[in-house]
C-alpha cells in the first residue's frame, strides 16, 4: 500500500510573521493630547494634567467668575461694577434690584490660583494596564493567526487606549471640581468633560 506523505511549509507563514512582529516591535504608540491639537486645548490638557499655579500678566488680581453668566463675559463688560471687601476676600460686584438694595456677585479677585493635579493620561493609564497588556496580546495573536499586518495591530492598540483614557475621564475617578468652579460652571460636576472638547480630543500617534 502506498503511503504520501504531505509536509507543510510555513516558511512564507514564518518570514511573514517575524517580519510583522519586528516592525510592531519598533513602533511607538503615542495617546493622549498631541501635538496637532490647538495650543489652548495643550496647556489646558498639561495644566489638568500636572497641575499649575497661574498668576496674572497685565492686572493685580486674576478675575474668577461666580456665575455661567460672568464666565460669558470680562471685568471689563460690568461699567457698575465695585470692588467689596470681606475680610481676606476681595470680590467685585453691583447692585441689583430695583431700589438697589441687593448685590450680585460677579468675580472673586484673587492674586493666583493653584490647580491641582488631575491627571487623566497618566492616570488612565496605570488603571488600564491590565486592558492595554490585553489589546497588545490580541494585536499580535492577529498577527500570527488571521495574517494582519503590523500598521494595522498598531491601530487597534491605539484606539484601545484612546477608548480606555476617555473611559478613565468619565469615571469619577478624578479629584471632582472645586466650589469655584461648581460656582461659575454647574451642570456637570466630573471633571475634564464640562464640554467634552477635552475628551475628544484624545487620540494616538504611531511612531515608525
């Protein structure tokens, strides 16, 4: 009886996949707020991120507003406005109602504020690991299983760690905003998502 006797060749199957597994190797993959986004939408990203203390450039005190319609508008927009002194706090304010009797508050004057350190990034992160070390293992698996190609399993790492950052961001995890701030901007307490320009504009890079 004759025997045949068929042998696979996986050399193609082989040379494929470590050349894929090498250039995936050598990629980096960047996500976060990157540089091809605005200027102002960085240095808000870098100042929740790392925190800041900002002090004013052309006045004595920095003007922090104490209500959704005074963050709308500048100091300057209130002709009747007038400085009030409580104790240690400066505010400026004016008279409302219709003998006068009553104040609205406007701003809070004060000669610097310190924003504490929200990180999102970093943060997002190291709570992800065990997600991001996930979409690694599928991205190669595809590699050597279904013959996808290393820009491909780059993109799909990125895009898992966009979506894991921008998870991190509505998860309630971040220090919550301070009375000021819930002051001149309620509605959404969390946050990093007042308007979800931030969050939108959380993307990755790959680096070859």
């Amino acid at each position: 009886m004759a025997h045949i006797i068929v042998q696979d060749d996986i050399s193609e199957w082989r040379k494929r996949v470590r050349a894929e597994l090498n250039r995936l190797a050598q990629m980096q993959i960047r996500v976060g707020v990157l540089g091809s986004e605005d200027g102002e939408l960085l240095r808000i990203a870098y100042v929740h991120e790392f925190g800041a203390t900002i002090t004013p450039r052309n006045a004595r005190n920095l003007a922090i507003p104490l209500s959704p319609a005074a963050r709308k508008k500048s100091p300057r927009d209130y002709d009747d406005a007038w400085v009030l002194k409580d104790g240690e706090n400066r505010f400026l304010v004016r008279s409302k109602g219709r003998n006068g009797d009553q104040i609205e508050f406007l701003y809070l004057l004060v000669p610097k504020v310190t924003i504490p350190e929200r990180s999102f990034i970093r943060a997002g992160y190291d709570s992800g690991k065990d997600k991001i070390a996930k979409a690694c293992e599928q991205a190669v698996r595809a590699i050597v299983f279904d013959g996808l190609d290393a820009e491909t399993a780059a993109a799909r790492i990125g895009t898992a760690g966009v979506g894991i950052i921008k998870r991190y961001m509505r998860s309630g995890a971040i220090l919550p905003k301070g009375s000021l701030t819930l002051a001149s901007s309620p509605g959404k307490t969390t946050p990093l998502i007042q308007s979800g320009r931030l969050a939108n504009a959380i993307s990755y890079e790959v680096i070859t």
